[in-house]
C-alpha cells in the first residue's frame, strides 16, 4: 500500500535493525485517515471471506482494525493484556512473548464474543516473529471458529513470523513488508531488485 509505504518513509523512525517506531502515526498518535485506508483495504482483501468477526490486539490494533470492522460490518474485538477486574473467568486465554517489550502477557478474550459459528479476520500493528498473531489465532481456536486470514498493517519480513504462519496454513496480507532496516533507512520487500 503506497500511501502507508510512504508515511513508514517519512514518517517511521529505525530504532535499529530490528525496530522500527511509528509513534506519529500508528502506536501513539494515530493518522486517523491513512487507520481509516488501511482498515478499508484490510475490508477489500477480505471481502469474500465471509468475516463475522474482526479480532486484534490492544492497544496499537484498535486503529488500523476499525475501519474494517465497519467496512466489514462486523464487531470488532480486541484481546486484552491482562485480565480486567471486571472480567470474569468466562474468557479464553492464551500467552504471547512481547518483542518489543520482553515480557510474556496473558491475553484475554471474552467467551460471549467469539463462538464457533464465527469467521474471524485477525489484524495487527507488527508482525515480527509471530507470537502475538499465534496467541490470537489459539484465541479463535479455543473458540471452535475459524480463521480466515491475518492482516498485518506492517511485516519485517527479514523475521519469521510469515513463515511460521504459512507454514501451519494461514493466510498472511501484508499492507507493507519490510526487508530491510538500516542505518535510519526502510528497504520494502516490493522494491528488490531480483
Ligand atoms: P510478534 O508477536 O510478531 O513477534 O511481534 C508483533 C508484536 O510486537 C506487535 O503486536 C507489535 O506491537 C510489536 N512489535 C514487533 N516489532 C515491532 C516494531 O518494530 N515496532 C513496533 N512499534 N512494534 C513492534
């Protein structure tokens, strides 16, 4: 996708090889309009797909989720971190090792929300090694529904998330793909040179 290609250019910031920050316009303060183009070509990818649910992460999925729950015109559902006092143990559980924060979180989903009659497109921020998108789809799992794909706003590639979802049979949409970070500079995967 151009437009977000464009704003992890100008706007993303390499904290290193591994780590990129996009605190202008995803993980802090959000660029309401580029979350609403996202969430609709999420919507796009996944039109036919016979979507109930959409299921993300709090709290950098909320945004690029959004839109396409409404595009969908589904609920849009977001695991939580760490059990809420208000949550009962009526939830499906599962763990997730941080990347960037390296520590395992508990992720939490209420079992009124997702059923076994349920499609679920599952949506993150990063995908980097796979672990919040494996602690998702488990989620979904427990529940008995089915997961139609993961649509992920921004893929390293040179990590091995993508593979590891591939290779259990997920499908994998990534609106941009990095191959590279360097030296304050992005490589995306579509401009090699082969
Ligand atoms: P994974 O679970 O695939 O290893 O990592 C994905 C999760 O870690 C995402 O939910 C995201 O919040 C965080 N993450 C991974 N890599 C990055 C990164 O380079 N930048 C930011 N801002 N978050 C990342």
């Amino acid at each position: 996708m151009e437009k977000l290609k464009q704003a992890i250019r100008e706007r993303g910031n390499v904290l290193s090889s591994e780590v990129l920050k996009v605190d202008t316009f995803l993980n802090h303060q959000v660029d309401v309009n580029l979350m609403a183009a996202v969430g609709e070509e999420f919507a796009r990818l996944f039109k036919k797909d016979g979507i109930t649910k959409v299921l993300t992460i709090e709290s950098s999925g909320i945004a690029p989720s959004f839109m396409a729950a409404s595009s969908l015109n589904t609920p849009l559902i977001f695991a939580r971190k760490k059990k809420s006092l208000t949550m009962n143990e009526n939830v499906y559980n599962s763990q997730v090792y941080s990347f960037t924060k390296r520590e395992t979180n508990d992720i939490t989903v209420s079992k009124d929300f997702i059923n076994a009659n349920d499609t679920v497109l599952i949506i993150d921020d990063f995908l980097a090694n796979g672990q919040a998108a494996l602690g998702l789809i488990d989620i979904v799992e427990q529940a008995g529904a089915k997961v139609a794909g993961l649509g992920i706003v921004i893929e390293k590639s040179f990590q091995d998330g993508r593979k590891k979802l591939e290779k259990d049979g997920y499908r994998v949409e990534s609106l941009a793909r990095i191959h590279e970070l360097k030296a304050g500079h992005v490589t995306f995967v579509d401009e090699l040179v082969t």
